[in-house]
C-alpha cells in the first residue's frame, strides 16, 4: 500500500469540514455519485454531484489536497488542442471552502500565446440522502433539477428542503438530460477566466445558507479565526509537533453550537457518520482538549445538563440523571439506527461528572460549576441505582429498546466484548473499564459536594471504597502468562476473559493498586497487544481478531492515548512512550489528521498503518489523542482551586527534547521544555499558582498515590 498524496485521506478522499457541513469528494475535486462523496448539511447530503467538463473531457488531475479543515485545492489541466503539442498550456485551479454550504472557485488559466474558446460543463445532482442511507449503501433516486436564475434547483420530493446551486456567472444553457450547465467561454491568451459556484440549502429567495470565499492559501486558518490560540509545540520528532498543529484545527472544525443555547458548543463527534452530538465522545473530546479551552468543557457539559434523562423510557433507554448516547436531528432523523434520542450509554453518565471534576481543577469557575451540582448528583445516583438493577454493586447494561445498541460501552459493536475463545457475551454485561470511570467519578463528585458544601461526600466516598474492594475480587483472570482484568462479567457473572485494551482506562481512574498496575502494564506492552502503531483492540492470538475488525484488532488512536495517560500515571512511562511514539509515527500517512480507526497490523520496516475504510477523518477524540499525549508527556497537573499546579513529566520523557510555549492555564501561560540530558525547565507559569515540578530523574510514584488524570 503505498503512501497517500499530500493532504488526502487514506483512501484519496478529501474532506473539508466545518461544523455541520462537509464536503467529501476525491483528489480531483470531483463529486461523483454512486459512493459517500457528496455535500452534507445536518446529517442530509444536499449534493451527489459536481462535475466539471472541459469540451466534453474531465480535466486531468496533477494535485488535490486540504489545506484547512474546511478548505481545499485541486489543479488540473486539459490536453493541448494541438495535438503535436506535450506541454499543457491550459490549467484548472479549484479552490474549495466549506462554512455552512460550500464554494468552489474555479479559475481557467491559458499559458497559450493564443486565445482558447472552450465549452465549460458543470454536471451537479442530489439524491437528498440521509447519512444511514449513504453509510449502508441505500441510494435514494437522483432529484430532478430545474433551471433557475442561470442556476440548478433542486427540490426533495416530499417538499422539505431545496438544494441550490448558483454560479457567479449565469449558464448560457441547460441540458436537461445530463443535469449539465454549460457556458461557452473564450479565454484570452495569457489570461483567465474564472467562475465561483455556490451549493447548499435555500431560502424561498435562493438565498443560500452563509459561504465563506477564498482568502488564502496558507496551510490552516489564520489562528485569529479559531476559537482557541494553539500553543506552540517544538519537538525533536517533527510529526508530533506536526500531530499536535493538525489536531488543534481539527477539533475548531468539529465544534457545534448548540441550538437550543447558541453560547454554548460541543465537539461533534466526527465527520461524516457522527457530526452530531454524542455523550461519550464530546465528554472525552472536551476533557483532551482543556490545554486548549476549559471554557469548551464547561458548554458541552450544560449542553448535556439541559438533555439529561428525566424519565424512563424503554424505547430510547432514557432514565432519570442519565446523560445521553447520541442526538440526531434533521428531517430524516428517523431514518436513522437509532431512536433520534437515544440514551444507550453505560460510560457517558460517569464521565460527566469525571469532566466536570477535571475542568474545575483546569480552572472552570465557581459560577459555572455549582449550577451544574445538580446534573451531578443526578449521575450519581443513576450510577448507583438503574445501572445496578440486580443490585451486585456493578454498572452493568442490556438493550430495553427493539432499536437499541447491543454493546452500550464504547466498543458498541455486535462483537465488541468476547471471550477468549471468541463466544459474544451475553448481557447483562458489566464493563470492566465503566466499573473504574464509576469508582473515579464517585471520588471526583465526593470532592465537588465537599468543596461546594453540599452533602453526600462522605457517602460518595464509602461507594467507591466499595466498588475497588468488589472489582478486585470479581474482574480478575488467572493466567499462567500473568493475571489481567477480564473485559466484562457476562449476564451469568462468568469472566469474559479475552484480553483487550479495556484494561488500559482503568490505570488512571485509581482502581487498581500498584502490583495490578504492573500486571497492566506488562499485558499491555506485550507483542500481541502492541501493534507498533499504536494499541490493538484485541489481542492478535484471539480467534476472532482482524486488523480491520472495527472492534477487534484496529487501533483507535484515542484509546492508546487514554492508556498511554494511565500508564504514565502510574509510573510505566517506558510502555507509554513505545505507544506514544508508535501512533506519532502514523500520523503522516493520514497527513496528521489521525483518522477515528486504522489498521492493528504488526508494524514493520517499510510498512504502512492501514486505513479502515469507512473511519470517520477528522474525529474529536482522535484529534484530542495528541493533545493529551502531549500534557501526559509533560506532566501536567493543575488544582486551580488550590492555587497548585504538579508537574510531573514522564520519566524517561518520550523524546529527546520537547517544549511547549504559551500552553493557556488560570489565565495565564505556561512554557516548559524536556530534555533527556538536561531534565524539565519551567520557563513560565501561570501567577498564583504554586509549581510544584517533579523531575523525571525522581523515581516514580507509588501506585497508592498517583497524580489524578482524566480516565478512560
């Protein structure tokens, strides 16, 4: 397999994203139907179709590529109309910006010392497909389109929605039969011509939803334009600080305001499958992004407050503190897998309050945390009472609904928890990794009641004594290799013994003490376990493992990072540099645009990672992978309400040399720098906060004690 081209996705697709609204098409800017190109607003792909023909010929590719998140350019040139000529003498420049439809400016440019008269086709169409259609080979029938004002309209046939396509200059004709606008153009010799072509849902007037133009061809967005200033990263392993840079437009890209409070936004999931609302992910997305934003964590946790359960409703799976699974919405939402609504989550509720806890201690104020009290004490007690129906003290889940997911963690598919011989699990299933976000955020809303003086901390706190006592006795496979916690209790409460990267999200949450730790550690470093391109799902000895299994053998990058965080933690920073440092290595063959998912082949010299073909790129968690590689890397442990920061950095650090400047902190910056030879340097910090700098030559520390990270 080799190599993709600069600025493409693994498979040569292109996406430009912004929000709700991408485009998806391949290397040659073409949108041909028949596949998952196409533009999308709110989950509804209002174009299949665009074309460009040069006298009856599509122009030939030299170079697509991103070159934003929500922009992209395409040359190309057409054959010289001499045909004694080898030289190309007329060349197609497409530039692409997506920002709430999508604008594509395409500009002719004639090197000839004569004029060239040409025939310029734009084929455009849309089958107004709901994006389950598109991601289960359903193709709803092409729309017929009608010339309006020189442009194509098009109308979905139940009347909800018009599609609109409106060029900059009025098509001279239109062919009905091949949906082709057409305009006959002469273009000067040493000249141009140009023509910008705007596509997206329509008022009543055609007046198109806002589109941004081309303003520039830098790499990314000017840093002003994005909802956070990046810190500056410098590594000795230039595709970090690479990953790093990528990440942090990519996340900008994904962020959604919510509609019911415009304030506030939340990190959609990913593009093009889950560009919505989701529980799990814009917790975990949230919480890796607070070196970016604090402010982030605090919106996408009123944006859950304001839709946590209330009720209990079979169908959805919706109950009372509940926080939810996913949300779709559109006209088609419906259509969809899944109830519109859909609760189905075993990890989302804890999470919360993991979040909440963490971007306290990142610095979110006083006066947007204690309004949020209540939505925790919800989640609590949910975790302790309906995710506990046959009362065994563990979070467990089964689907109520006939929509419902099978699997509720955050391996949700069909045969994400086996055993070791490759049977699915039966539910009730208890979660080995839910059982330590429990135990965690247990502990986590013990200290918020305590320091908001509201009562239940002591309660809290007894709970989770319990929950690690429980766990200890109840999760663990004896093995002749080494014991290691099991994935799950199955409904008949037998070990569900295969080994996977689960155990790597209890290290953080403090479940396990310091000989288990070491027993996750070791599993996890094993050959069967680390692909060299990050961690595997699944071990490569199980019966069912497939490096391209969506759950059972690929590596997802966020899930390594999540490890990489607790193994650091708990002071195995060796394995967790092996890991870091082999998923840093993938990111330049996705263009540092880590995808959702790829491939958990062994790595080897001259090899590539491969891409999972249907992964979504750009993806919120994925993204924020590097950005808390890079706070585990450095260490970073900040109590804002203490007036504390601990830093801890790993030990050995990861790469030789390592620094970030202007890393935002309880409004202030902090700088620092690793070196190998030299150690860790603060060079500024945040004021009133109290540095209290580990070095990495100290030994690690115990178990009992680890510095507390976001888990999972």
């Amino acid at each position: 397999m080799a190599k993709t081209a600069p600025g493409t996705g693994p498979l040569g697709e292109i996406t430009c994203v912004e929000g709700q609204t991408f485009c998806i098409s391949g290397i040659s800017g073409q949108i041909r139907p028949g596949g998952d190109e196409g533009l999308y607003i709110i989950d509804t792909r209002v174009l299949d179709t665009l074309v460009l023909h040069i006298d009856g010929q599509e122009p030939r590719v030299l170079l697509g590529r991103r070159v934003g998140s929500a922009t992209a350019r395409f040359t190309a040139y057409t054959m010289p109309a001499d045909e004694r000529r080898a030289d190309p003498c007329l060349f197609v420049d497409r530039r692409r910006v997506v920002s709430g439809s999508v604008s594509d400016e395409i500009v002719l440019a004639n090197h000839d010392m004569e004029a060239r008269t040409l025939t310029v086709e734009l084929e455009a169409g849309t089958d107004f497909a709901y994006i389950f259609d598109v991601k289960h080979g359903r193709t709803p029938p092409p729309v017929a389109g009608e010339l309006v004002d020189g442009g194509l309209a098009f109308t979905h046939p139940e009347g909800v929605m018009t599609a609109y396509v409106r060029p900059s200059v009025p098509a001279d004709e239109y062919d009905v039969g091949s949906r082709r606008l057409r305009w006959r153009v002469t273009v000067p010799a040493r000249g141009s011509w140009a023509l910008t072509v705007a596509v997206g849902l329509c008022e009543q007037d055609r007046t198109l939803w806002p589109t941004r133009t081309w303003t520039s061809t830098e790499p990314q967005a000017d840093v002003g334009d994005l909802p956070w200033r990046p810190p500056e990263v410098r590594c000795s392993d230039r595709r970090f600080s690479e990953l790093i840079e990528q990440s942090a437009y990519d996340l900008a890209s994904l962020r959604v305001t919510d509609p019911d409070a415009p304030d506030d936004a939340f990190l959609a999931a990913g593009s093009p499958w889950f560009l919505t609302l989701f529980g799990r992910d814009s917790l975990w997305a949230a919480l890796m992004t607070l070196p970016l934003s604090v402010g982030l964590s605090g919106q996408t946790l009123r944006v859950l407050a304001r839709r946590q359960g209330t009720r209990r409703d079979p169908e959805t799976e919706e109950a009372p503190g509940k926080i939810l699974h996913e949300v779709r919405h559109g006209g088609f939402a419906g259509r969809g897998d899944l109830p519109p609504l859909y609760f189905g989550s075993l990890d989302a509720t804890p999470l919360f309050v993991t979040l909440l806890s963490e971007a306290w201690r990142w610095g979110l104020s006083a006066e947007q945390v204690e309004p949020l009290l209540p939505a925790v004490e919800r989640a609590l007690a949910w975790m302790r009472d309906d995710a506990d129906p046959d009362g065994d003290g563990f979070l467990e889940y089964i689907r109520s609904g006939p929509r419902g997911l099978a699997n509720q963690g955050w391996k949700d598919s069909e045969d994400g928890v086996q055993f070791a011989d490759g049977r699915l699990a039966e539910p009730p299933i208890a979660l080995c990794e839910v059982q330590g976000y429990a135990y965690d955020a247990a502990l986590r809303g013990a200290e918020l009641l305590a320091a908001f003086d509201r009562s239940g901390a002591g309660e809290w706190e007894e709970w989770a004594a319990g929950m690690a006592k429980r766990f200890r006795s109840a999760f663990w496979v004896d093995h002749p290799d080494g014991a290691y916690p099991a994935v799950a209790l199955d409904g008949r409460k037998q070990l569900v013994d295969s080994v996977t990267s689960n155990m790597g999200h209890l290290l953080a949450t403090g479940i396990l003490d310091e000989e288990e730790c070491g027993l996750v550690a070791r599993r996890l470093s094993a050959p069967d376990m680390d692909s060299g391109w990050g961690l595997r799902t699944l071990s490569s000895a199980s019966p069912r493992f497939n490096p391209l299994s969506y759950h059972g053998g690929s590596v997802w990058p966020h899930d390594t990072a999540i490890a990489v965080a607790g193994l650091a933690a708990t002071g195995h920073a060796g394995v967790a540099a092996k890991l870091m440092q082999g998923l840093t290595a993938a990111g330049p063959f996705f263009n540092n645009r880590l995808p959702e998912l790829l491939g958990g082949e062994q790595r080897a010299p001259g090899g590539f990672p491969l891409p999972y073909p249907a992964a979504c790129r750009p993806q919120a968690w994925a993204a924020g992978a590097a950005l808390l590689m890079l706070r585990t890397a450095l260490g970073i442990h900040p109590h804002v309400p203490e007036g504390r920061l601990l830093l801890r950095p790993m030990s050995p650090p990861p790469y030789d040399q390592l620094r970030v400047e202007g890393l935002p902190l309880a409004g202030g910056r902090l700088t620092m720098s690793l070196d190998r030879a030299g150690g860790p340097i603060v060079e500024e910090s945040p004021p009133g906060l109290e540095v209290d700098l580990v070095s990495p030559r100290d030994p690690p520390p115990a178990s009992g004690d680890p510095p507390r990270l976001p888990p999972r």
